[in-house]
C-alpha cells in the first residue's frame, strides 16, 4: 500500500487549500465511505493520496490538475497491475466537481464524494475563506438578484466574488451530487452546518443578530 509519508513531501508546496491536510482528510473520508460502501480500499487510499497532485503547476498554465495529477500518478504507480493502476488513475482523472469524464466505478464515486464533502461542512466554511483571504476577497457581500444558474463559477463579477458566492454557485449544490448513500447521508450534515452558518453570518452583517 502506498505510504503517507513517501507521498507528503509531493505536497510541500500546496495551498493551504489544497495541502497535504486536505488530502489526508480526504483519504480519511475515502476510507470511511469506500469500507461502508464495499470498494477496494488499496484503490481507494492510493487514488485519494494522489488526487491533488501537481495542482499550482497545472493551473499556472490553465491545465486540467486532475488530469495532471493522474499523469504524475502513472510515474509514481509504475510497476503494479496495470488493471490496478488503470483504476486508481481513473478515480484520479474523475474526481473534478466542474469537468468531466465522470466517476464510473465505485472507486472513482467514493473518491469523488470524499473530496467534495472537505469542501461543505464546517471545513467547507474554512476553506473558503481561507481561499478568499488569499486572493483578496471581501468576507461578505450580498447576492446580487440575478439568476444564480446562468453564473460560472465565479458568479457574474469575478472581482467582487466572496465566500457568500462561493456558496450560492458552487457548495451548496454539492450535497445533490454525492454518488454513494454514505456519502449523502454525510453531506446532508455538512450541508444543514453549512447553511446554518451563511444565514448566521448575513444575520450578524446586517446587524440583526
């Protein structure tokens, strides 16, 4: 089985988004679901171990980083059942929210509900604004009325996107794409925290709370 520690310092220059943290909770949760969900859990830890790698590298020149990271994955595997291998990249090459090809095994499934429930839930909350405190964005601002399906990922004014939008366009629909039971079951919670936390957080903005 693959190490923790041969593959950390792969992840020495992450954000703190996407660091090796994010990464061993997302091994952690691949676990939990893939046990509950009866997947083979070498494929599981490997592909959830691997999934972010080469991240920075490939958005710097606009690549699909999951797509480089199942390549940088390849070198790393190289030697083991091809079958195996073919598996673990697949749930690498598939665990994107916003791209496809989409997870057909229950390997690649697991994996892609683990990493989207590190993004809702109270880590979820974190994360955003961790990444919005990076890239300068303002903690709070209204949505605009506006219909909210027709945004990219960035809402309709990516200057002025916050964690709020953040939330609207993306983390609050993710608890509809879960693929296993489990993984509902868990982002049903998360989700319920979630927005229990934004409508708060409006609350306390606009001085009524």
């Amino acid at each position: 089985m693959l190490k923790v520690s041969d593959v950390r310092p792969l992840y020495e220059d992450a954000d703190a988004v996407h660091d090796f943290d994010h990464v061993l909770r997302v091994a952690a949760l691949a676990e939990r679901i893939g046990r509950a969900e009866g997947a083979d859990l070498s494929i599981v830890h490997a592909a959830a171990l691997l999934h972010d790698l080469g991240r920075d590298e490939a958005q710097a020149v606009g690549a699909d980083h999951a797509q480089v990271a199942a390549q940088r994955a390849r070198n790393i595997l190289d030697g083991r059942s091809r079958a195996w291998v073919d598996a673990v990249l697949h749930a690498i090459s598939s665990h994107r929210f916003r791209t496809e090809p989409m997870p057909t095994t229950l390997e690649a499934q697991v994996l892609f509900d683990a990493d989207k429930l590190d993004a809702i839930g109270a880590i979820g909350v974190a994360r955003a604004f961790a990444y919005g405190g990076a890239h300068g964005q303002r903690i709070w601002a209204p949505i605009p009325s506006v219909d909210v399906d027709a945004w990219d990922e960035h809402g309709d004014d990516p200057e002025n996107h916050t964690p709020v939008h953040e939330f609207v366009v993306k983390l609050s629909r993710i608890k509809g794409r879960m693929f296993t039971q489990t993984g509902r079951r868990i982002a049903a919670a998360r989700h319920e925290a979630m927005v229990a936390f934004f409508e708060r957080l409006g609350r306390e903005v606009r001085g009524e709370a």
